[in-house]
C-alpha cells in the first residue's frame, strides 16, 4: 500500500463558474480577451488562473481560481441578451 504524508483535500465546489454556447460564443470569449481552446473536450488554463474548457463546437465554461473572480466579471458584462451567444 503507498502511503502520502503530504497530501490535502479541498473542497473547490464553491468556485464561481460561467458558461457560455452559441455560433458566436468562441468570438466573445476572445473579445473579451479570454483564450480558449481550439477542439472540442479539451481544456486550458489562462495565465489569470481561470479554466477553460470547451465543450462542444460552440459551447465553453470558464472556472475561476481561488484568488480570483474572473467569471463574475464576466457574468456582469454578459447581462443582457447577447446576439449570437
């Protein structure tokens, strides 16, 4: 059996998330100067810490870091109907 010493489980549920899908939400993310990443299933890190995972074709959810509030940011922007989005 392989026993850890230095081992910490956290609970991360309480991070803000915010998604976002439609033939123009790729664009959005990028206007709003988030990377994202180029095929659906796959995932990538910005350098602010906040995850971003794609998908499908069209569909993307972002993922705050602990320090930060990036996806609210974004929730506040996106208030509103956003063509395309």
């Amino acid at each position: 059996m392989t026993k850890f010493s230095n081992v910490d489980v956290t609970n991360l549920s309480a991070l803000v998330r915010f998604g976002v899908k439609g033939p123009n939400a790729k664009k959005w993310l990028n206007d709003q100067g988030i990377e994202t990443p180029e095929t659906a299933n796959t995932w990538l890190k910005t350098a602010m810490g906040v995850l971003v995972l794609r998908l499908g074709a069209n569909e993307f959810l972002l993922e705050d870091s602990v320090n930060d509030t990036y996806c609210a940011a974004l929730y506040l922007r996106a208030n509103g109907v956003l063509e395309g989005v």
